[in-house]
C-alpha cells in the first residue's frame, strides 16, 4: 500500500519514473527492515512530505535499532544484509534515528527528477503533498 500511494502521488506531480522507481525500492528496503527487526507485532509508521523539490520518507518502528552502516556489500551466498546499502545506493540522503527501549525512524530524502514531457503540457505550479 505504501508503494502505490507514494508513487501515485509522485506520479500526479510529474515526477520521472526512474526516480520514482529509486524511491520506492528504497523505500521497500526500509519498509522490509522494520517487518524483519521492528520489535513487537512488527508495526511500524510511514510518512511522507513531497514539495520543495524533493521527497522525504520516515519509517518508524519499536525495534532495537541498527548496529551501524555496513561497508561492503556482503557475499553473494548470503542471504540477506543488502537493504541499508540498496537504500543508500539509490537516495541522496539517508539518516538513522534510534532511541533505545522505542525504536529506529529510517529518513529518506531524494531529489525530485522530472518527466520533461508531462511537464511541457503543465500549466500550474507544484504543490506540496504530504501523505
């Protein structure tokens, strides 16, 4: 669900689908973590902001947090520990909060690429959008 609601929101703004298709795989990324390591239930909160140029996304969840940043990717046979650097790869920012016994919030910020022909037949300006 939070795939389609952000990249339909992105998309009603003439947002490029490459960087469509980087927010939502980063987005995903994080989204999976906080299933995987969220703490009780699994739950956790989605916001997002769009205007200015760019999107930021929070995730939320009541885990323990995360060590630190990996460095290198890991083996191939491994089968998982690629999420962090798959987000990092494909956003401009990423930042990690963690407050420990109340969970991690995962910041995605990217700059907004546009698609150069819906934006020729655009007569109003962007506004903000916020989900």
């Amino acid at each position: 669900m939070v795939r389609r609601v952000l990249g339909d929101a992105m998309r009603s703004l003439n947002v490029s689908e490459s960087c469509i298709s980087d927010m939502l795989l980063a987005v995903s990324e994080a989204c999976s973590n906080a299933v995987r390591h969220g703490g009780p239930a699994n739950r956790y909160e989605v916001s997002a902001a769009i205007g200015y140029g760019r999107c930021d996304v929070r995730i939320v969840d009541n885990g323990d947090g995360l060590p630190s940043m990996p460095l290198h990717f890991p083996p191939p046979e491994t089968e998982n520990g690629r999420g962090l650097l798959i987000m990092r790869s494909v956003v401009d920012e990423i930042s990690f909060g963690v407050t420990p016994g109340r969970g991690t919030t995962v910041h995605l910020r990217k700059r907004l690429a546009w698609d150069e022909e819906a934006e020729a037949g655009r007569a109003h300006a962007r506004e903000l959008a916020a989900v």
